[in-house]
C-alpha cells in the first residue's frame, strides 16, 4: 500500500524513475529500460523523497528508486533488471547461455562496485569537475532545501569528497591504484569495442549496462575522464551512444558463442581486484568489524567501511554458480580458475549478510551499500 504524501503516478503505463541525470545507477537503469522500450519518466530525487520518501517506501535512502504503475516500489538495479527482464523478456538482455550468463553477472557486479571508487574519485577529486557537478546537483535535486545556492553546492562537495572519496580509501597512496582501475578497463573495453558494437555482438546484454552507469554518467559526462575516454578509448566513447541508443543501433541479434576470450582482461580485473575486495570485507563482516584494510595488488585501503551488502553481492554470485548444471559449472570453473575468480566464488561466506531472506528483491526493503 502506498502511504501518504507519496507522489502521484504518471499517466498509469509508465513507470516512475526517481533519480537523477547525473547519477550512475540512474543512468544504468534507462539505459536498460530504453533498450527494452519499456516506457518511463524520469522524476528528480529531491532531498524530501531522498531522506524521508523513498527510505519509508524501499527501505533504502539510494537511487534510482522506480515505483510501478501499481504502486509498488523497487530498488537496487540489479534484482530490478532481472524482474523487469522476467515480466519484459524481449528483447533480451540477461544471455541465455548459462555460461554466458554467469560471466555477465559477474561483470555486472565488478561495474557496479569495483568501478564506483574510480568514478567517484574522478568526479570529486578534480575540482573542475567537482565544481560542476555540485553546481548540477544543487540545481537539479536540491530545489527543496531552503539555503542560499553557494551554500548548497559547498555542503554537497563536502559531503560526496568525504563520503565517497577520503572515508573510501582514495588518498595520496591510493590514488594512481584508483586511476588504473579505470585506464585498465577502459583499455580492455576498447579492445573490444573496436571489433564488434557490443560486448557479446550485435546486441546489447547485461554487462553493456552494468558498465554502462558509471561509463555513461561518469566517466564519459565528467570533463576529467571524458577528455581521457575520447583520447585513450573512443570505441568506448563511441558505444556509449551507441548503448543509449540501442534500440535503433543494434545491428541483429547475434551474439558470440560462450565467453569470449577478449573478454579476459575484464574477468582478470574482476579477480585480483572487485572479486578480492569483496572477500576481504566479507571477512571482516563475519569478524563484526565496521571498518577493514583492504589490500588489492599490494595496494592497502585503510580503514574502509565494511558493506554489509556487498557481502549480499558475493552471496548472490555464489548462489548462481551453484545453480549451474554439471557441464556448464565445469566450463564457469575453468573459466573462473583461469582469471583468478574462482577462490571468492567457492568459498563459503562465514556469516551471512542477513538481507532478503525471503528472496523479494527489487521489492524491498532495500539495503544501501552503505548502509
Ligand atoms: N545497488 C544500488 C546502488 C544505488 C546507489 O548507490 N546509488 C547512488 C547514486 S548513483 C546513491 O543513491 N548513493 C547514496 C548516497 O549518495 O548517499 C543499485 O544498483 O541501485
């Protein structure tokens, strides 16, 4: 039931996405909904829906959330693409293959989590971009807080270097760490990129939008790693347009068979780094620590906040891989095996994350990465 003082519903087909056009979950999100053709308006998420509307309906104070013609509401994109991929099935975005599928999940997660830092780092640390985007979000989402314009675009600056930058281990010795995250994968997707328009083949799957949030709204909107994208990777930059535009741009259906080997690159990131960080805090979690040292390639993050839901993220890959019948779960082996994956997907988590037990999500309640 929806209470009250929740916002009217659009014209009743579409569906409502509350975010905003700067955000990369936001941008993950559309990218998917526009290739599927499944019609949507784009709402700002003010500061009243952010810290009291959408927490009391989703649980979780994050975005985009999307409420439903029904009223129902959903969040966290990657359960809100699978039920919307399971009530929409064409086109289709999740791989048949379960092979396929498996690795795409996988790069998925890594966009999702291991991507964030670097894209937060960008955005924040280089203050000709921090300037701007302050000024963006001051006037996009903040109308309703009642403080001279300067005096929000300070407060919010603050609060995301703070946050998302200092408290999540970006600092002097971190930072060419950071960067490399973002110049490897960028490498590795123009790699692909320049041979075929997506990364399976003539159509756009999973990992195109998992990589798709902070690639879009990121890395290729901010000035700093936008000029570095045109430069470094503009097959990259080229498909970026491309993904927004799927619906006219895909060029067939085809896809590759099984995991492709230029995808290598991309898995071995998920290994030593996005696969390594998860275990690490899924240890500290099951110490009932808050806070870790994570060390990636000899790199050490110092007293990182532990997440709880990215404990949840390494549960849910471990579940698919074991679903995965006999033979495919033999091929997803080698495959992880050989990309240094496969430690942190077969070993057990010592304490479970404790979200979604009863298995709702998108519905919620949501839990924020974090929380
Ligand atoms: N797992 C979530 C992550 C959503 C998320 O973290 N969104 C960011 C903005 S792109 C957010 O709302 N952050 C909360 C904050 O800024 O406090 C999803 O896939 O939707």
């Amino acid at each position: 039931m929806t209470a009250p003082g929740t916002p009217a519903r659009g014209d009743g087909r579409e569906l409502c996405v509350w975010g905003s056009r700067i955000s990369y979950f936001t941008g993950k999100l559309e990218g998917f909904l526009r290739w599927k053709g499944i019609p949507y308006r784009l709402r700002p998420m003010t500061s009243r829906m952010f810290g009291r509307v959408v927490p009391r309906e989703t649980g979780a104070a994050q975005m985009p959330a999307v409420q439903l013609p029904d009223g129902r509401w959903m969040t966290d994109t990657t359960p809100t693409i699978e039920w919307l991929e399971a009530s929409h099935p064409e086109p289709r975005t999740i791989p048949a293959d379960p092979v396929q599928a498996f690795a795409s999940r996988l790069l998925e997660d890594m966009a999702d989590e291991w991507l964030w830092r670097p894209a937060m780092h960008y955005r924040w640390s280089h203050p000709e971009d921090a300037r701007l985007l302050a000024s963006l979000i001051t006037d996009e989402l903040m109308v309703d807080v009642a403080a001279p314009r300067w005096a929000k675009r300070i407060a919010i600056r603050r609060r995301q270097t703070s946050r998302f930058v200092a408290r999540d281990g970006v600092n002097q010795h971190t930072r060419g760490h950071v960067e490399s995250v973002y110049l490897r994968t960028l490498d590795a997707l123009q790699a692909i990129l320049s041979r075929r328009p997506f990364l399976l083949g003539e159509a756009p799957t999973l990992a195109d939008f998992g990589f798709f949030g902070p690639m879009f709204r990121h890395f290729g909107s901010d000035p700093t790693p936008a000029a570095i994208m045109r430069e470094r990777a503009p097959a990259v930059w080229a498909w970026v347009a491309r993904t927004w535009d799927a619906r006219e741009q895909a060029t067939g259906d085809a896809l590759l068979e099984g995991v492709p080997a230029d995808w290598g690159p991309l898995l071995d990131e998920a290994g030593r780094g996005h696969l390594a960080w998860l275990s690490q805090n899924a240890r500290a979690f099951a110490a009932g620590r808050s806070r870790f040292d994570a060390r990636i390639e000899d790199v050490v993050y110092e007293n990182v906040p532990v997440s709880a839901y990215r404990v949840w993220c390494l549960e849910r890959l471990q579940s698919r891989f074991a679903e995965l019948g006999s033979s495919d779960r033999a091929e997803v082996d080698a495959l992880l095996e050989r990309h240094g994956c496969l430690g942190p997907v077969q070993a057990a988590v010592e304490r479970p994350s404790g979200h979604d037990p009863e298995e709702r999500a998108p519905f919620g309640p949501g839990l924020a990465v974090f929380a």
